[in-house]
C-alpha cells in the first residue's frame, strides 16, 4: 500500500525553522521530535532566512494593512 505524502503548513514549517534558529538543539534531534527529515529542516531554515529581510520592509507593511483593511469591508 503506498502512503500518502504529507503536507506541512506555513505555521508548522515556521515553528520548525524557528526552532532551528534557537540552536537548542541539533538538527537530528529536531528531525526526531517533529517527525520529519532533517533536509526538511535545512531547507526550512534557508527559507526563512532568505525572507525574513522582506518582513521587515517598509512596503511589506503596507501590503498587509491593505490586504487587511480589504479584508475588513
């Protein structure tokens, strides 16, 4: 029987690549406590530090006060 892959949120990818970011605890370890493959986690990790920069832009700001104001109505 094959089995199915699994499909990870935006939220569980973040928490994830968060909590690599702490250093807490090694990558093996986090691949064992969420289940997953360490290159997951490696890749995860990369994403968000390659975006992160974006979050913090003045025109990111005002894309989601938009989105939300549109939201809103």
């Amino acid at each position: 029987m094959k089995q199915s892959r699994r499909k990870h949120g935006a939220a569980f990818k973040a928490k994830v690549a968060l909590a690599t970011l702490r250093g807490d605890q090694t990558v093996s370890e986090l691949a064992s406590r969420f289940e997953i493959h360490p290159t997951l986690i490696h890749n995860w990790k990369k994403q968000l530090s390659e975006s992160a920069p974006e979050l913090f832009s003045s025109g990111h700001s005002k894309r989601t006060q938009s989105a939300l104001k549109a939201g809103q109505g």
